[in-house]
C-alpha cells in the first residue's frame, strides 16, 4: 500500500510538470518523485519560530531534512530573487514560500508544479485562502498562512475619551486629528514607502470604498474615476492635513510596527504578526485591534499570506510534497499562531475558546479574512504593483494632483495588463 501511495504521487506530479509555460523542449523537474534532503526558502523569519517547527520534521525525517533560507523581509526583494532563481532552472530550491499573489505569475511561468487537490484538506481551510493558491481552475500550492489587514488603537486613550474605535474614515480622521494634537501623538500610519506594501495600503482604501481595480478576468481596468479618487485622496489628505505624520512616508511593516508599539501612534494598519510583539511593549495592555474604516462602514482587508509551492527544478518533489503535506497539518498551524503570530488557515482554529482567550483578535481576524478582497490576480501582478505604487507615492511625496494621478494611473494599468497578460 506504502509503494502504490508513492507511485501514485510521483504520477500525479509529473503529469503535472508539463503545465504552463516553460520552453518546449526543456523538461522541468526531471527530478520528479525525488525523495532526500530539501531546502525551504521563504521570506524572513521576524518571529523565530520556524526553525523550532523544522527541528520537529528534521528529527522524525533525518534522510529528508530540511534546510531553511530566509530571504529578505521585503516582499519585493524576496520575489526577485526567487525568480532570478528559478528563471536559471536553478534546482537549489525545493520548496518555496510564496506570497498570494504570486500564484498566477509563478504558475504561467511554468515554475511550480500543480498539485493535486484531494491531497489537501482543503474543505476545512478558509475559502477566500484557499483561492490564492487556484490558478485557471488548478491548485498550484497549498496555504500556510493568511493575512488581513487590521487597525491597531490605543484603547486607553479612546477609553479616557469615551469614544469607540473608527469605523469609518471621517471618524478616523476626527479622532487622528483631534486626539493627536491633544495628546502630543502621531495620528495615524500604514505602509506608504513605494513598495508592495504601498499598492496594499491603496487596494484597501479603493475596496473600502466599494470600488475595484481590475475585473476578474485580469484583462478589464475596472477603477471608477470617482471611487478612485475617493480612496487616494483619503490618503493624500491624510498628510496634507497632518493626521497622517510625514515619517509614515517612509515606512514598511517593521517601521510602522516601531512606530506603533513604541508610543508614537494613535492609530496603525498593521498585519497580525504585529500584534505579538506590541503585547512585550511600552503599550502592553494600551491597545486593541479591529477591522480596518472604511468610507461608510468597516472597511475591507487585502488578503495577504503565504502559499508554499514545490519548484518544478527541484530534484526531491516527493520529499518536498510530504513536507508541505507535514508543514501545513493542524497541529503546526497551530503553532504558526502560538509562537509565530500569524493567522492560520485552518477555519476551526479561530473559534477555539482557549486560543482566543490568548489572541483576543481571532474573531475580528476571521472576519477580516472571510471580507477581505484579494490584489489583482493576475501573471503580471509585479508589473501591476510597480505601476500602482510608483502613481500613489507620486501623489503622497510629489504632491502631484489626485485627479491626474488617477487618470493616468488608469491609463498605465490598461498598457501593463494588454501587454502582460
């Protein structure tokens, strides 16, 4: 039964193999049904809790171990070099933690390999994670972690001023404005260095105003100039009008995460992983998390994660199929919460009493993930992100006009998406 099982694996990852893209006469993978020692490449670990998950797998699995490389934090960064990498046909990565949005490009580029979906308990995942890892009807990686945006408060001035978290953007601009003048506070912070983190911060603003930026086939812009306007230019009046501090204009996950749990913030959009740190911080028991404001109500998330995915150069894709099978089981998951800090995507997980009494945001967390809206899904995602990131620092830095951002940004995302597919 042992033998037929891996039979039947290796089968189902070379058929696979010859998938999208790839030259015709290149054969990916030839290690196909490989078993040995693996490398696992992901962004880097913050929170020091990966290498204790590995050493679990590494003592039960001494011929297949696995070795981490950490690429940097920034999304960005990590992308370029998994992709200069995997563009060399380069078998020195077996497993490779992918951001969400990277499913599509990776995939039509031939560089990962489909999975089959009866493999994955993919039923008892969060539906909206499991979508990340789909392309054009196929599972091409299986989940890890999921993310969604969230507003982080301090409770203890919003309590002394008997006022409830925003909900909207008026209210968080009211009280950014108000209370960080009279409490000697930065107002209010998200991602706004010209970066992926960038194009997020914009995705939300323009869902949370109930627009969209591209249909659903990829092929279509679909801003509508007034939505878009609406949602730039909560941003941009956020630092003319100085709610939003100049120094926010540099920041990144990690910066605006200092910011916050080192006092200067009111108010910050942050992921999850966030949270942890902030509880052994000067404001321990100060603050609270809920969902992020929108124009007229909550707003919506940018559903972030990670997906890891087998390389389809990797000579050990048998090895690497157990692992991620291993990796992605609930009782690491678990983990990836307790010692990690990130959200999990295993639905049950964020109803556990026991869990949510430790991690008090695991409901407003479910909520933000079942609501959250996904960043264009689309083979040429990058190209996408650079344009949007690169028109909305013009208008934050540059002061450039909000109408004629709009206008060409729309312009530019028609060229990008008619020549990159």
């Amino acid at each position: 039964m042992f033998r037929r099982g891996c039979l039947l694996l290796a089968t189902l990852l070379l058929a696979g193999c010859s998938g999208f893209g790839g030259d015709p006469g290149e054969e990916p993978g030839s290690g196909t049904g490989g078993t040995g020692p693996i490398t696992l490449v992901i962004g880097r670990d913050t929170t020091a809790y990966l290498r204790p998950l590995l050493d679990r797998w590494n003592q039960t699995h001494p011929a297949e171990r696995v070795t981490l490389l950490e690429l940097p934090e920034a999304a960005d960064e990590q992308r370029a070099q998994m992709v200069a990498n995997l563009q060399a046909h380069s078998d020195r990565y077996d497993v490779l933690g992918l951001d969400v949005v990277w499913t599509a490009e990776f995939a039509d580029a031939g560089w990962i390999v489909p999975l089959d979906r009866n493999l994955f308990p993919l039923n008892k995942l969060l539906p909206p994670v499991v979508d990340t890892a789909v392309y054009r009807d196929r599972l091409w990686a299986v989940p890890f972690t999921s993310n969604a945006g969230l507003l982080y408060y301090r409770s203890d001035i919003l309590k002394k001023e008997h006022l409830k978290p925003p909900t909207t953007w008026a209210e968080l601009r009211d009280q950014a404005l108000r209370l960080g003048k009279k409490y000697d506070i930065g107002g209010y912070a998200g991602q706004f260095l010209p970066y992926e983190g960038l194009t997020v911060n914009f995705a939300e603003a323009v869902h949370s105003a109930g627009g969209t930026i591209l249909g659903p086939d990829a092929r279509t812009v679909t801003m509508n100039p007034d939505t878009t306007r609406t949602a730039l230019g909560f941003l941009v009046g956020g630092i003319k009008e100085g709610w939003i501090p100049q120094e926010a204009l540099a920041y990144k996950e990690e910066e605006s995460r200092l910011a916050f749990q080192e006092g200067e913030l009111l108010f910050a959009r942050n992921w999850p992983h966030a949270y942890g740190p902030a509880t052994h911080s000067a404001v321990a028991g100060k603050f609270q998390v809920t969902r992020l404001p929108g124009l007229n109500g909550p707003g919506s998330s940018t559903l972030g994660g990670q997906n890891l995915a087998i390389s389809a150069y990797s000579k050990r894709q048998k090895s690497a199929l157990d692992f991620i099978r291993y990796f992605t089981g609930p009782d690491n998951e678990r983990l990836v919460l307790t010692e990690g800090s990130f959200p999990p995507v295993w639905a049950d997980l964020y109803d556990d009493p026991e869990l949510i009494k430790r991690f008090p945001y695991l409901p407003a967390l479910k909520e933000a993930i079942l609501s959250a809206r996904p960043r264009p899904v689309t083979a040429n995602y990058n190209q996408v992100s650079l344009v949007i990131s690169s028109a909305v620092s013009s208008a934050l830095n540059l002061g450039k006009p909000v109408d004629e951002t709009v206008t060409e940004l729309k312009q530019q995302l028609g060229e990008v998406i008619q020549t990159g597919g």
